[in-house]
C-alpha cells in the first residue's frame, strides 16, 4: 500500500469486491494527481472467491483496464512471519495456522492462474518488497507531470531544505544600495528593470536557462515526482525574486506544470516588527 501510494495511487485496503463496480463510478479517479488506484482485496472478505470472477469479468466488458497482482510466499516463510507479527490468520480459528494458509492458497488457486503478475515475496526484506512493488506501480501508472516549484529565498534566513536545484544569484548588482530602490521588492517593475537590464544577467540567465532546459525532461525521464529549483540573494527580497521569476515564467511557456514561491521577500517588515517590539520591551 505505501509503495502504490508513494507512485501517486489512491489506495482502498479491504474493500469489499461487491463495492468496486460503484466505486469506480466515483469522480475520484480522474482527478488529476491520482496516477492510479489500487485496492487491495484478499479472504478477510467473506463471499470473495465466489464473487470476484464474475464481478472483474463484468468490468472488463464495461472497458475498465486492470491487472492483478498476486502476492504469496512459502509456507516456512509464511508461519514464521505469523509467529513475528503474532496475527491470526482469517481460517485459522479452528483449523490451526498451517492448515488455514494451505486453505487460503487452494482457495486462490484459480484466481492466482487469473492474476497478470505473481510475486513471491519469500526472499524479500520488506523494503526490498517495496521497491519491487513501486516499479510495478510506476509501469502501471497514468504518468503524472512532474511538479516544478521555483522558489526565492534569502541566505541570511537559511537555505531551503527541500531545494533540489540551488543557485546563488549574489554576484549581481544589488538594489538594495540603491536608495530610490531599497524599499521596494523584485516583484515591482523598478527592481525587475534593474536587475534584468544588466548585462551579466543576461548572460548568467541564457547560461542557466541553457542548463534547465536540459535537465527538466532528465528529470521528467527518471520518474521524478517534485523538483524545486531555489534562487538565493541575501535577503531574499530583491534578485533572487527576480531571477525566480524569469524562470518561473519561462517554463510556464515550456508547458510544463510549475509554481512559484518567495518565502523572503517580506522578511524586511518581520524583522522591522520584531526590532520594533525589543525596542517597546526595552522601554517598558
């Protein structure tokens, strides 16, 4: 279940097969950031081995694409992760654990011939069994884009820590020295001019635009869910609001699924606020 989640699938445990035709009438499944569902069903449910043929047979008249995944392992293995987990086996209560899981494999014995993938967990430790699952998932999935954030930060208030791409734009001219310019931010079109009309700028902005434009569909290639792109200056307030921009607005006209944050640019009236109170305490 974690693994199909950690793949983007919305995941049902348990659920009673009589209910899987109505719950695929649900909108749910075409919600954009839902790559799959997944729903895990197994002898815990009375009545299941006797309705399940006929109930995935109708669906798949209905069009519904869906393969089953088989999940089983040695009778060693099984009964020592019983004794491990000290659960109780769903036919056991009268017939002992290991005649309940030699039940419970006759049972599914047409249903595992049925099932379009089988994997036999015995040798797996569990995060191996969870990597193996997640690439099953990832195969099966309907892709979901790739999600881009574009984000400013300040260095003198810390780097993000969940920046995947960092890049320090520092090294451009500062309007922050400019008197006429100090008290704006990046998103005004007097800091913007400044900053975008240099001609360093320029030439960093084609380099590194040069260098995203090749990296993003890398990225998209491996399977990568998030990627944040972080651009610090000092502050936070002045380029790197800048420069985030210009790059949130080019990949925008790539087509590409991107949003953009700037977590500084009014850490200035904070830090005015908190000097303002010290000040009141140091009165009082």
């Amino acid at each position: 279940m974690a693994a199909f989640e950690d793949a983007g699938f919305f995941c049902v445990d348990n659920l009673p097969v009589d209910l899987l035709p109505k719950f695929l009438e649900l909108p749910i499944q075409g919600a954009p950031e839902i790559s799959g569902l997944a729903f895990v069903m197994d002898l815990r449910e009375k009545g299941f081995i006797s309705k399940c043929p006929t109930i995935f047979e109708s669906l798949r008249q209905k069009g519904y694409h869906f393969r089953i995944l088989f999940l089983e392992a040695s009778e060693d293995v099984l009964l020592q992760r019983y004794s491990q987990t000290r659960r109780h086996h769903p036919l056991s209560q009268e017939k002992g654990l290991l005649e309940g899981i030699r039940t419970e494999k006759k049972q599914l014995k047409e249903l595992r011939i049925t099932a379009d993938i089988i994997l036999n967990t015995s040798r797996y430790t569990v995060h191996q069994l969870k990597a193996a699952i997640f690439d099953i998932a990832q195969r099966s999935a309907t892709r979901m884009p790739m999600r881009i954030t574009v984000q400013s930060f300040g260095y003198k208030y810390g780097i993000p820590p969940d920046a995947d791409l960092l890049m320090d734009v520092r090294f451009l001219p500062n309007p922050y020295f400019v008197p006429e310019l100090k008290e704006l931010d990046g998103e005004t079109e007097a800091i913007r001019n400044y900053v975008l009309s240099n001609a360093e700028t320029q030439q960093f902005l084609k380099k590194y635009i040069d260098l995203l434009d090749y990296l993003i569909p890398l990225y998209e290639k491996e399977g990568k869910s998030y990627l944040t792109i972080a651009v610090g200056c000092t502050g936070g307030r002045h380029r790197s609001v800048v420069i985030a921009r210009y790059l949130y607005e080019h990949i925008i006209r790539l087509g590409k699924k991107v949003e953009i944050t700037h977590r500084d640019i009014d850490q200035n009236e904070r830090d005015v606020e908190t000097e303002d109170r010290k000040a009141a305490n140091n009165e009082n």
